[in-house]
C-alpha cells in the first residue's frame, strides 16, 4: 500500500468535506439573510416545499461555482502532498485555497442573487417570492431551474477569473519515469 497516497486521499477527502460543508452553510445562511420577504425557517418548519426547492437550488449552485473554482486548488495540494512539503508550501497552498473558495462563494453568491432578482423585475406578471411563501412549487422549480442554469454557465467563468488573479505555484521538476 503506499502510504503517501493513503495521506493524500485522507487530506483531499477532509478538506472536501470542510469546504463542501461550509459551501452549503455559507449558501443557506447569504440567502436567507438577503430575502427579507421571506421567512425561510419557518416556512421550512411549517413544511414549505416551494422554499425548500428554492434553497436547494441556491444551495446546489453555489455548489456547482464553487467546486468547479476549486479545482486548481486541489490540484495544487494533490502537487504538494505527493512530492514533499515545506511549512511555506503548506501556508500558500492554504492561502491559496481559502482565498479561492472565499471569493468564490461570494462571486457566487452575488452572482445567483441578481439573477434572481433581474429575473424577478422582468416577470412583472406574477409575484414570485410570495407564490413561493404559499407554498407554490410549481414557481419554485421554474426559479430553481434558473437559478441551477446560472450556476452552470457562471462556474467556468469563475474559474476562469481566479485564475487570472491567483498565479498557482510552480514547483520543481518532475521525473516521469525515471527521465531526467
């Protein structure tokens, strides 16, 4: 068995779930912070479907957005963990990690937030937020839909952006099968 792998599994598995767990909090919490119409911790305790869908695409994603900008990150530590590490390879690979997953969540964040709210000025003929509040989930799903489709479209662009601003490490050499 070879144990550096084993360590690089467990590393990249811990720092998933730490950055999948607090992508999920840090979604749920903006969202309902920025909805002042709603009351979603009620309507969840009174079983509101509707909002449950609309959170769970808000939810999902930022999710999408923020795993997809992660991914020089990870591969960065993947890098880093496989040939040997010093204290300062360890610090700007964190760095490097929470600044990306920071900016991202909040890229999209802001970004799934105005969609929402052009799509909600456009759509003049009904109220979408209130049909939610009674429970429709049918206006839930075609505004979960949109808000799944922009986190589909927006996740590359923000990977992109993140690595235009965040130059990755470049490490030394390395030997693929014994060539120099």
């Amino acid at each position: 068995m070879d144990w550096s792998a084993v360590m690089v599994g467990v590393v990249e598995l811990l720092l998933a779930f730490g950055l999948g767990f607090l992508t999920v909090w840090l979604a749920f919490r903006s969202f309902s912070r920025l909805t002042l119409d709603l009351d979603e911790m009620n309507e969840l305790k009174q079983n509101n479907t509707a909002i449950g869908v609309l959170l769970a695409s808000i939810v999902l994603s930022t999710a999408l957005i923020v795993r997809t900008a992660l991914y020089p990150s990870i591969s960065t530590w993947q890098t880093v963990l496989h040939r040997g590490f010093s204290c300062g390879d360890l610090l700007v690979c964190l760095g490097i990690t929470l600044f990306s997953f920071f900016f991202s969540a909040m890229l999209a964040l802001v970004s799934i937030w105005s969609a929402l709210r052009m799509f909600l000025r456009l759509t003049l003929e009904i109220d979408e937020l209130h049909e939610i509040s009674r429970n429709n989930v049918a206006v839930a799903v075609v505004l979960g839909a949109l808000i799944v489709v922009m986190g589909l479209f927006l996740s590359h662009g923000v990977q992109s952006l993140l690595s235009a601003i965040i130059p990755m490490p470049s490490f030394e050499r390395i030997q693929v099968m014994g060539m120099p």
